[in-house]
C-alpha cells in the first residue's frame, strides 16, 4: 500500500527520497511528502503524484543529508496535502512516516487532546507521533526508547520512520506486520518499504522482523532491539534483485512488458525443477514434506484477489492428479472465521508480494492450531516466506503492474508441478500420463509465446469492445478461475463491470442481463465437457451477445458459432489456464489503454495490501 524512503549520510537526500518514491509508485497511492533536515527542518506535502511533489518544491531549498518521504494510500482522512505523509509532533521535534493502521489511535487522541495536543490532521499517524512525543517529554528519553515504549501501547500494523531534528544524526525505524528493509552503504543507511526502492544504492540489506526497532546513525551504526527491550543480532543479506528488473526498457507501460515476459518467467519457474528428458519433476519443499502432504486431511489454500484465482486452479490440480481433499479460502474471511483446524491439515498461503496483511493473518491463525504451513510466494525474503514451515518461489521477477499477470502464470506453474509431483509419488496418476504431463508443461514457454504474436489480432477485438460498460466471462472446469481472473483484469485497469462465472451458472441468474450490448467471452478449450460448453455459447447467442471465444486451435465447432475467436495451442487440460489467460491479459490491457486508463496504476488500487 504506502511506501516509505529514508537516507541518513553524507550524500544529498531529496534526489535519493524522491527516486526511491518513484520506485514505489506502483504500490498504489494519493499523496505523496518529504522531510529534509539541514539545520531546519522542511516539509513537503502533496495530493496526487510524486510528480505533484516535484513541482511543489521545485526552485525551493531542498538541501540536506538526512531526511524522510512517503506515498501515501489513504486510511484515516481523505486524500488531500493536509494528511499525507509526514507529520509533525506537536513541539516541532519529531517527523514521523507510517505504513499500516493504529487501530486504537482515536482513544490517544482523546487523552492528547486533554493533555493539551492539537492536531492538524485525520490521520492515526499523527497521533502516534504525538504520543511518542508525549512520552519522550515526559520521561525524558532518547528517542529510541520513547519510540519503543509508545509502541508497546498501540494496537494495530505499522512500519514506520522517525526523524529527531534536536538529533539529526540518527533515525529509528521500526515494523509489526508491514515490511521495511534496512539497506547498508558506506557510513549510510537507506530504509524503504521495499527493497526496489533502494537497489539502486546497495544490496546489502537486514529485513527487520516483526516488533523489531532499529536505530542508525551516520557513523554507520546499526542496532536493533524487540518491543519487548531484548537486543537483536541483525542479519545481513544480499537484495536478490538487479535494476534493470524494475525499469519499463523499451515497453510503454510495466503490464504489457510482464504480460511478454511470461515466456521467460514460466521456464524460470520451471527451471531445476523439472526434466521431462530424464522423466522427473521435483518441487524443493513438497520433496522434504511429502509425508506431509501425502497424510494430509486436506489442504487449505488461503489467498487474496488474483492469487486466489490461482488457488482455486489448484483445488482443480489437487484434486484430480494427486487425489487430495482442497478448500480455497478468501485469507480476508478465513482469518475471522473459526474454523475446524489441526496438525492434520496443510495450509498452502500464496502470495505475490509475501506481504498481504490479510494472508498473514490467516496463516497466524493457522500456526496456532497446529497445522503445517506452505508458502508460495514472488518476493525473496518477504514475511510469509519466514512465517511458513515450508515453501516455493515462483521466481517471476519484480511484477511492478498493480494488475497481476506473470505472478499469476508463476503461481498456477508451481501448483501444477506441485501436483503432477505429488500425483505421481502418490500412484495417483500412471508414469505414462506423468511423463505427457511433463513434456506438455515444458512447451508452455513456447506456446505462451505463439500467443503472444496474436497480439495484434487481440488489439482489433479490444477496439471493438472497448466502449462496453459491462462483460462477461464464462468458464467450465479448470478455466472458471480463469474466467474470474479475466474479469477482474478487465475491471481492474479499465474500470468496466466484468463479472466471472462458471458457464453452466449462467442460466441462474446472469442470463438476465445479457443483450446485444453485452460482450461475453467464453473460455472454450475443455476437451472433456467440449459439447457442454457449445450449448453453452449456443445460448448466449439465442439472446443476441457477442461472443468471444478463446478455443483451441483446429476447434471449427466453435469457430463457426462465435462472433470473434481467439485461438491458442493444444495441450492438456490441466495446464489449459497457463495459455487461456495470455489473451485476456492482452485484452484488458488493450481496452484500459483505449479508454484513456493508468494500465500501471488503476485508481483506488495498490499493489500489495498491507493494511486490513
């Protein structure tokens, strides 16, 4: 959600903050500030772009070797400069950055307010930064332990920066459930909520863990503490992660570049992990846990958004290769259920940015009960990769779209081996089937590319359809999932209603809706229920839709019926989603882009939601 940028050096700040803030535009966000330090302290504030910001202090003094910015993604307080990011406590000492909720922020404010504070602001931040002030003055601490105590006393997420102007040779960081990275340099410190934003500068970098508080200065001097006042051994690592991974090269926009990545990133997904020469597939973490797996209950798969339309791809693959009881769970509801939960289960959290407040939750909840945890996420060394037992990246790269695409193709290529191999150590699909299923998953670099030079093909149909005001996308078995993550592209970046459905619950209720204004697109490449789905788009056509049908190649049934089709390499049905949904990601993207949209950043959107 927001993003947070701090530099303490010897090096000038503004032009570091304000790259790293352009690095974390994708994150989603409404407003956007800086605070410098150069023996006065300078504040900028600004709704709208980091470009707004810019131009805010453009011609103004904005020397200084210490300082602090943020994007924010409004909670507390509509988006306007007054509450954006950074705020002020009420004796002008303390600067404060925050990502996350104070979620009991309002009865501090009460007792502030009683004690004389004012505030100027909506936020819940600016009430923590008075509390941390109230208690520093009271107590008359140094800022790392004023900080400490007031955190000890909120409830709620938060990553946040603070900067001491009477001290400005320091900076105190801290984190619970929102992430912040601490890069390294020589005698300086970059914080940022992402690692992307700070690559550019070092690789060498300490994830704080959750209830950690970090204190830095321009010495180069790192320390960290818990909550809880225990010292902390920081551990230094390597940023797996190169520049020229987050810049557009020579694409307009960051979705279509990872739209025409997806060749690459399904074969790195694949890659060690599977030899259909030799006949063998091996997935690192379901090897060492495959009694686990195997003895399982059930699985439970929890996720958020696109990665929950992967997860219901693999209840599809759980079930029929490998024969495993499979619930796919919204991580948002899971978490505030009570569900019938033990060490007889397995827990699968899928991810992209391994951060989705939400998903961890549901996985703490999980912890608790006793089941086994499986992590599948994109970012290396993100909160779910160190909170789960076990667990896979799906090495797609940055995804720097808010519109997941090659994320998704990353997740729904590890399921796939995931089952294929526990299929097949289980007895559960024969050697002669395996070993077609691993000559066919890998071609899936090479047809996913035959798909993408129908690009052009898919541009003329977006120019039909791209003044439509409502869509939708029907899909049998393994391509109902894919009919929802076509709706949710559509609704995401170009901001026409779409709705997703399996085909055969059309006619309980959607059938209503359709007319000739309404474009509905078929995902029509079952083999198995084939005649099922002609009946299907047969129907649709009696009411007068146009129909797009994605279908495979050769499939002159359909082709004779639809008004527009789109055709895609055969290959078995299980992996069907991998080619069905290059299409509709070139689709929506074409339309959004003809309809005047921020493919990159649609509104109100951000790309990892880290607040509930």
């Amino acid at each position: 959600m927001c993003g947070i940028v701090a530099y303490i050096g010897n090096k000038q700040a503004y032009p570091i903050l304000i790259d790293g803030l352009k690095r974390l535009e994708y994150r989603g966000y409404d407003s956007a500030g800086i605070a410098i330090y150069n023996g006065d302290l300078k504040i900028f504030k600004k709704k709208g772009k980091v470009k707004a910001l810019q131009n805010e202090v453009r011609g103004k003094d904005i020397s200084g070797t210490i300082g602090i910015g943020h994007t924010r993604w409004a909670t507390h307080g509509e988006p306007n400069d007054v509450n954006a990011h950074p705020h002020v406590s009420g004796n002008g000492r303390l600067t404060l950055i925050h990502n996350g909720i104070i979620e009991n922020y309002e009865t501090f404010k009460k007792a502030l307010i009683e004690r004389g504070h004012t505030f100027e602001s909506d936020t819940d931040t600016e009430v923590l930064v008075h509390l941390i002030e109230e208690i520093q003055k009271r107590d008359k601490l140094e800022l790392e332990e004023a900080v400490r105590l007031a955190l000890t006393k909120v409830i709620g997420a938060y990553a946040i920066v603070v900067m001491d102007k009477d001290n400005p040779d320091i900076l105190v960081a801290a984190r619970k459930d929102s992430p912040l990275v601490i890069g390294i340099g020589k005698n300086e410190f970059h914080i940022a909520s992402d690692g992307k934003a700070i690559v550019e500068h070092t690789k060498k970098v300490v994830y704080l863990k959750n209830e950690e508080i970090a204190l830095v200065n321009r010495d180069g001097d790192l320390s960290i503490k818990t909550i809880n006042n225990d010292i902390a051994t920081p551990f230094i690592q390597e940023l797996d992660l190169e520049l020229e991974e987050i810049e557009k090269g020579d694409y307009e926009h960051f979705m279509l570049k990872e739209i025409c990545e997806q060749p690459k990133t399904v074969a790195d997904c694949m890659r060690g992990r599977i030899n259909a020469k030799e006949g063998w597939i091996k997935v690192g973490g379901v090897q060492n846990l495959f009694q686990n797996f195997s003895e399982a209950r059930r699985i439970i798969i929890v996720a958020c958004g696109t990665s929950w339309h992967s997860a219901l791809i693999g209840e599809y693959l759980f079930e029929e290769l490998a024969r495993i009881s499979v619930e796919v769970e919204y991580a948002s509801e899971f978490r505030y259920r009570n569900p019938i939960l033990d060490e007889k289960d397995m827990v699968i959290a899928i991810s992209q940015s391994g951060e989705t407040r939400d998903t961890m939750a549901a996985i703490e909840m999980a912890k608790e009960k006793g089941a086994m945890l499986y992590g599948i996420v994109n970012s290396v060394g993100s909160s779910i990769a160190r909170l789960t037992d076990a667990g896979s990246y799906i090495h797609a790269g940055p995804e720097i779209g808010v519109a997941s695409t090659k994320a998704f193709t990353g997740q729904v290529t590890l399921l796939t081996m995931m089952a294929i191999h526990l299929g097949y150590q289980k007895g559960t699909i024969p050697r002669s089937y395996y070993l077609q299923l691993l000559d066919e998953l890998e071609e899936i670099p090479n047809k996913i590319k035959q798909i993408l030079a129908k690009e052009a093909q898919i541009k003329y149909l977006a120019k039909e359809f791209k003044d439509s005001n409502n869509a939708l996308y029907l899909g049998r078995g393994y391509n109902f999932p894919v009919a929802l993550e076509g709706a949710l592209k559509l609704k995401e970046i170009s901001y026409i209603h779409a709705e997703g459905y399996p085909a055969a619950e059309m006619k309980h209720g959607p059938i209503a809706l359709i007319d000739e204004n309404m474009p509905v697109i078929f995902i029509a490449t079952n083999k198995s229920i084939h005649e099922k789905i002609f009946s299907n788009i047969q129907e649709v056509k009696s009411r007068k839709a146009k129909v797009i049908a994605i279908v495979n190649e050769g499939d002159e049934a359909v082709k004779n019926l639809a008004d527009y089709i789109i055709e895609i390499p055969v290959t078995d049905e299980p992996l069907t989603p991998l080619l069905s949904v290059i299409p509709l990601q070139l689709l929506s993207y074409h339309i959004a882009l003809m309809r005047g949209c921020d493919v990159d950043q649609p509104r109100n959107l951000a790309k990892s939601v880290t607040v509930e």
